[in-house]
C-alpha cells in the first residue's frame, strides 16, 4: 500500500526485455534504505518487488500484464521514473489510498501554466473516467492529485511548484502517455451496488431502490 506522496525520482539504466516481459534496473538513493529483497517499490506508481540491489540500484521483475496496462512498455534506458517505498504503519498518510495496481493509461493533452501552478489535462477512456469525480484524488505516475476538472473525455488536474519540482510530471509532454489508478474506494462502493445477494439471485430483484438511497442519505 502506498501514499502517492513521492520520495524521490530514479533512473532506469537498463530494461532487459523478454519475450513478452522484462527486468528493470534502476537507480536510486532514498529508497532503497531499510530496503530488502522481497520488499515492494512503486515505480511510476506500479508495485513491483525488489528481486536485487546493488551499488545503489535495485532490480525489479515486470510482468507481461504489466507491460499491456502501464506506461512502462514505451519508456528504456534513461528515462526518469517517480519512487516511493510501501507505507509505514507509524507514518503520516499525506496523500490517498493507492495500491500500486494500475487500472489504464491516459495521454497528455495539454500542459497550461497558471501563475505558480501548471494545469495538466489528460484524456482517458470511459472504463477509468466512470470512476473520476471533481475533486476526487487520482493516482497519474503514482503521484496522489486532486482531481480539479472533469470532462466527456477528460480530466485536469493543477499541479503547485513542488509537486513539479519533486516529480516527473511536468518533464512529459502532449502526446505521452502516464499510469492511472482511480481511487480505490468507488471501485468498492460499484461493487456492492452491483452485486446481488443469494436472495437477490433467487428473486432476480435488487434491495436497493430510490427509497433505500433515499434513507441512506444518497439521495
């Protein structure tokens, strides 16, 4: 379980591609200390399992599955990546829920400086844009944002000084690609909306109606 709250920007300095997955190797400072073997890092907001470390670099395996529903199939040697070890179960929880588990990927459709801040829009699919809500939180790189607008098609979000200067974000571009992971929490709610239960099944008859959310302040 992680944060969204980056702890550092490393470097793949080599990605080892088989046949349908691939080895990372990345450098880094900040976490990998107190890191072992085994334990998980989330890289460009993806949990993967440190396989190896050495001389300030860890290792890590990258499934196929991964490849298809991430970012991680267009980047190589030299591209920048956001870092953050697993939560602590005595730190502060700064950002949101995010599990390191990508739903899909979105695109970069513009980058507009506001003052201080710079408002990113990034187009997605129905499939993951069902799930954003106006000032919900998104994961985009592993990196906990504010969901500031929403369209159809789209959605913005504004990213202060620090975040940029602490992030990989602001170095993309329109037209690149970055990992999304909708909170965790409405993906949960839909599926106890739509799950039916054994005397649902039987009846083919949902226990919720307009009354029920009524009650339940929903309505």
């Amino acid at each position: 379980m992680f944060t969204g709250i980056i702890e550092e920007v490393g470097t793949i300095v080599q990605m080892s591609r088989g046949a349908a997955s691939a080895v990372l190797t990345i450098q880094a400072q900040t976490v990998l200390e107190g890191t072992r073997i085994g334990d998980s890092i989330a890289v460009n907001g993806i949990c993967l399992t440190v396989t190896g470390m050495q001389n300030g670099k860890f290792t890590a395996d990258v499934m196929a599955e991964t490849l298809r529903r991430s970012s991680l199939n267009h980047l190589g040697a030299g591209a920048q990546v956001n870092l953050e070890r697993a939560m602590a179960a005595n730190g502060r929880f700064g950002g949101h829920i995010v599990s390191g588990h990508i739903d899909g990927t979105g695109e970069i459709a513009a980058m507009t400086p506001e003052d201080t801040a710079v408002w990113v829009e990034i187009r997605a699919g129905a499939p993951l844009l069902r799930y954003i809500v106006e000032k919900g939180s998104i994961a985009i790189d592993g990196i906990s944002l504010t969901v500031a607008k929403l369209t159809d098609h789209s959605f913005s979000v504004s990213l202060i000084p620090h975040t940029g200067a602490e992030t990989t974000l602001l170095g993309k571009k329109p037209g690149d690609i970055v990992n999304l992971e909708n909170d965790i929490v409405g993906k949960y709610v839909e599926r106890f909306l739509t799950t039916q239960n054994p005397a649902e099944e039987q009846t083919g008859q949902s226990s919720i109606d307009l009354n029920f959310l009524a009650e339940h302040g929903f309505c």
